[in-house]
C-alpha cells in the first residue's frame, strides 16, 4: 500500500496533466474581437441592422467572438476608403456601399446603371447574377461579403410637377459622375454637378430645380422647403455589404465561421425588410411635410428607360467579361 505523500507523489503530476488537457480546447477558441466601421450614423438602419448583426454573433458564439459596431465613421475610415481599409487589416470590418468603392473594381457600381433595375425583386435577380461577381471581387481584395443589403427607392424630387419626360426638358438635376450626368443628358435635362453640402442653397437660389434621391435624403435635409414633388423613379440602386477581413476570418474556428455565416443569412432577408420599412417611413415623413409622392407614370418611366438603354452596355463592357455575361443573364430573365 502506497503513503499518502507517496500517492501526492504520484497523483499530483496526473492532475496537473489531465487539468492541463481539459484547458487545451479554451486555449485553442481564445476570443475574437472584431470592430465594425460603419460610416453611416446610428439612426440610419444599415448602422441598426450591423447593430443588430454585430449583437447576435456575439450572443451565438459565447463571447468567443466579439463583434462591436463603430457608426458615424468613428474610426476613422470614409464610406469610400472603406473597400481598401478591410482589405489593408486598417479595420477588421467594415459595412459600406458598393457603389462608393468602385475605384477597385467598376463592377461594384453596376446597380447604378439608369433604370436596369425597376422594383425590390428585379434587384434580388440582379443580385443572383452579380454577387458571385462580388464577392469574386471581395476575395480578390482579402475579404468576404457576409449580407448585402440595398438602400430603398430612388426619386426625382422637382419643383413643378411632371407627366411625361417631355416635362423635364431643359430641368437643372443635380449630378453625381460622368455616368449620372449622361443619362441625366439623355432625358434632356441639364446636368449641374455638385457635392452634398451646396444642393440647400442651390436650391434656394434657383441653381437647381430637382434632386435624384431616395427619401431619406430627402427627409434628412427637408426638401420640402425647396421643392414639393417626388416621383419614384428607381433610376439607381444602391446596396452595401457587411465585408470581414479574410486574415480576420481565419483566425475564427470553423465552428464560428459556420456560426456566422449562418447568422448572416438567416439576418439578411430581415435586413431587406427593413429596407423597405424605411422607405415608407420617410415617404410618410415627407407627405406629412406638405410633399405630394407618387410613383413616376409608366409611360414616363418606359421613355426614359428607352432612352438610356444604350448606356447599360457602355458602362459595363470596362467591368469585365464576368459582368458582361452576367447584365446578359439578368437582361433576359427580366426581359429588358
């Protein structure tokens, strides 16, 4: 029979082991914190919906994996600089517009070519062509799309009201880039070019005559103080992506990245919702504003889909053969 300081002896080593082993898994899923730059402000709903993203992951994993959202650009990174940071490990994440990082990829604007996309379910159809497109692109730039989720409808809000394109003619529209003031052109409007801080008092002293915006913005910056028409034109889209960095991403188990990419895409039709939520929040905010909204005539919207046709092509040849087959696809499964 052993001593007791015999078996201390001979145990003691055996339970530092064994305790040792039972620490080896904790070791192994040490904890992940990731922060999230978001550009928007903490009311707008992509900022909720990452909010909302960020708390479920962190909920789901245990606290293994952290994720916090920084709205408002509180990190320091732009809308636009926002592809480059997460590809660069500047921030580990990052929701940001598509469109706003074209300068990578011209593909990432697709969803602004004029009036392609005519209601919440042709952009589902284009986003079945063109997200495996982005996230081509994503991959290319050492990251990966989590959700994407589109802004709400677009309008032509106007000073007089308008029946046909014939209406517009001689307008002075705000413009955004070389493509928005071609197709602007086209409906035989005058484009005026011009940065978001000076549209009030263009508006004011008669430099401009409308504004091509969704009414979010319309509501953020009272435009019933200038103009009293909105006609819902979906002459663009918009949608942004919820991207992680891939050195980020592999830091994470296979277990969390499951766990993630789960979350993500039972989230991502919730988000859609509340996409369309929001657009008719703020298109009640405005007609409780003296606004008159409507939807733009369908003749109108035909005429001008008919006259800015050409430029889907134009602009889409520099994005790349991938893109090309893919506006080829979603044109014919629209039957535009």
């Amino acid at each position: 029979m052993f001593e007791p300081s015999t078996i201390g002896r001979v145990l003691r080593p055996l339970l530092t082991a064994g305790a040792a082993a039972l620490l080896l898994p904790l070791a192994a899923v040490a904890q992940v914190k990731i922060d999230i730059s978001v550009p928007w402000g903490p009311g707008e709903f992509h900022s909720q919906n990452a909010a909302k993203f960020a708390e479920r992951v962190t909920k789901e994993t245990n606290g293994q994996v952290t994720m916090a959202t920084h709205p408002g650009g509180t990190l320091g990174v732009k809308a636009n600089e926002s592809l480059r940071a997460v590809a660069d490990g500047v921030v580990p994440a990052a929701d940001y517009a598509l469109f706003q990082n074209a300068g990578r990829a011209p593909v990432m604007a697709v969803e602004t070519l004029p009036f392609l996309v005519g209601d919440y379910d042709q952009l589902k159809l284009m986003h079945k062509y063109f997200r495996p497109v982005w996230e081509g692109v994503l991959a290319k730039n050492n990251q990966k799309a989590l959700y994407i989720v589109p802004w709400p409808n677009q309008f032509f809000f106007v000073k007089k009201p308008v029946t046909g394109v014939g209406d517009l003619k001689g307008l002075k529209m705000r413009s955004l880039d070389r493509l928005t003031t071609d197709w602007i052109n086209r409906l035989g409007m005058t484009p005026v070019q011009m940065n978001n801080l000076e549209i009030l008092q263009a508006l004011g002293s008669g430099m401009l005559d409308g504004v091509p915006t969704s009414a979010g913005t319309a509501v953020a910056q009272k435009y019933w103080d200038f103009m009293k028409y909105g006609y819902q034109t979906n002459h663009i889209w918009a949608s942004n992506v919820m991207a992680i960095n891939l050195d980020t991403w592999k830091k994470l188990t296979p277990q969390q990245q499951a766990t993630i990419e789960r979350i993500a895409r039972e989230m991502e039709p919730q988000f859609w919702e509340n996409s369309k939520q929001d657009h008719q929040k703020k298109v009640a905010d405005l007609k409780a504003n003296g606004m008159s909204v409507a939807d733009a005539p369908k003749a109108m919207v035909d005429e001008m889909v008919s006259r800015t046709k050409p430029l889907w092509d134009e602009y889409t040849k520099p994005m790349g053969d991938e893109a090309i087959a893919a506006l080829a696809a979603y044109r014919k499964e629209i039957g535009k």
